[in-house]
C-alpha cells in the first residue's frame, strides 16, 4: 500500500469506496448522538421549568406574609394588581417569564404555580407542596397544557 505522500505526490484522491466507509460511520456517529443529546435536552428543558418554579415559591410566601393569604390581588406597595403574576413580579422583578400561571385555590387559603420551557410543564401547589413531588415541584412529564386546576 502506498503511503499518504506518495499519493499526494502522485496528485491522486480517495477511492469512491473510502469515501462511501466515511459517511457509512459519519451516519452512524450521528444515529447513536442525536437521540441522546434530545433526551438530554428535554431533561435540560424540565429542570429548568422547575426551577423557574421553584423560584416563584419565596414570592408567594412573602405575599402571604403581607397580606394573610394567597389571593395575588394586590402589589406589594398594596395597589392592585393586574394579574396573580404581576403581584409575584412586584416581589421579585427577576421573576421568570416562563411561569405561565398563579393560582389562588380554596379561598386564598393555597396556591398553585406552574412553568412550562419549551413545552415542558412543572408546577407547584403550596404551601405545603404535592404529593409525589421534589422538594413541592412536580415535573409534569405528559402535560400538553397548564397543569394547575
């Protein structure tokens, strides 16, 4: 066989069959990679929900300290608030855009927050938390659509 600098010397390239042999193990590289790194991003993509999740929980908590319940109706200067997501941002500014939703439940008395990134839901029923979860957080797997009733 000859060496790479005789060939090159020679002004000769790869044969049809060496080049077929690359794209042969390029394409089975990328067959093995390519699943992986979507698993990798969709649990990249439910962390990241529930962390935004996770981080409206201290919000929530200094509302009730302020007013007693969990209602979201007012700002924390005490006007009212447009929506149950403006009261948390007037807590915290830095408030994730991906929580998609504050929910008063059973008279103000709990809450429920969700976050979905990319499609991928997480949500929170305080104050205690739910049932089956990490650290309150649920990570909803199969939700297509806000998972807070």
């Amino acid at each position: 066989m000859l060496s790479l600098r005789q060939r090159v010397a020679r002004e000769e390239g790869f044969t049809l069959i060496e080049l077929l042999v690359v794209l042969i193990i390029i394409g089975v590289l990328l067959a093995i990679a390519i699943p992986s790194y979507l698993g990798f991003q969709k649990k990249a993509q439910q962390t990241a929900a529930q962390s935004d999740v996770r981080t409206a929980i201290p919000d929530a908590e200094a509302y009730y300290s302020d007013y007693g319940n969990y209602a979201f109706t007012k700002l924390a200067d005490g006007t009212a608030a447009a929506t149950p997501i403006a009261a948390l941002k007037s807590y915290d500014q830095g408030l994730s855009t991906a929580v998609q939703d504050v929910k008063s439940e059973s008279g103000g008395a709990a809450y429920c927050i969700s976050a979905s990134v990319s499609g991928n839901w997480a949500h929170v029923v305080g104050p205690t938390g739910a049932t089956g979860s990490t650290n309150g957080v649920v990570a909803d797997k199969t939700a297509t659509a806000d998972p807070c009733p």
